[in-house]
C-alpha cells in the first residue's frame, strides 16, 4: 500500500513539472510573439522606420513579413521543444 501511495506521489510530481514546463513554454512562446507583432510592428515602427529592408523600413516589414515569419519559427520551435519534452517525461506517442 505504501509502494502504490509512493508511485502515485511520483506521478503527480512528474505530471506537475511537466505541465510548469510546457506552461513556460507556451508563455515565452507568446511575449516573443506580442512583442515582435506588437511591439516592432506598431509600437516601435518610428523607431525602426530610418532602417531599410526590402525596399521598405524595419516597422514596416514586422507588421506585414516579420511577424508572420516569427510566428511560424515559433509554431515549430514549440512543436520540436514538446516533442523533446514528452520523451522526457515519457508521454511521447511513439
């Protein structure tokens, strides 16, 4: 009985680190993506507007290119983090 108790401290203790690491992981996924959406495209665009890209300025470019670009960088670097995350905690699929 105290063995199964044991096991099921375990679990819950795996289960709680892995749920803070994919919840840090989501949040930083989310300030990058606010502040590169955000930030560089309406925030900070008269700053960046003196710097050229593409035949545009720096602002410019995140609100319409770069933002999108990071987001897709962000999707699978979450994708390819969590993957590693489940095989180490072992609730991967495969």
């Amino acid at each position: 009985m105290a063995d199964q108790s044991t096991n099921s401290a375990q679990t819950a203790e795996s289960d709680k680190g892995y749920w803070q690491a994919n919840l840090r992981l989501i949040v930083i996924s989310l300030i990058i993506w606010a502040l590169v959406s955000f930030g560089f495209g309406i925030l900070l665009r008269p700053l960046l507007s003196g710097i050229p890209v593409g035949g545009t300025d720096l602002g410019f470019w995140f609100a319409q290119q770069g933002s999108i670009l990071v987001f897709l960088v962000l999707i699978f670097n979450y994708a390819w983090r969590m993957n590693k995350l489940d095989a180490e905690y072992g609730v991967d699929e495969e």
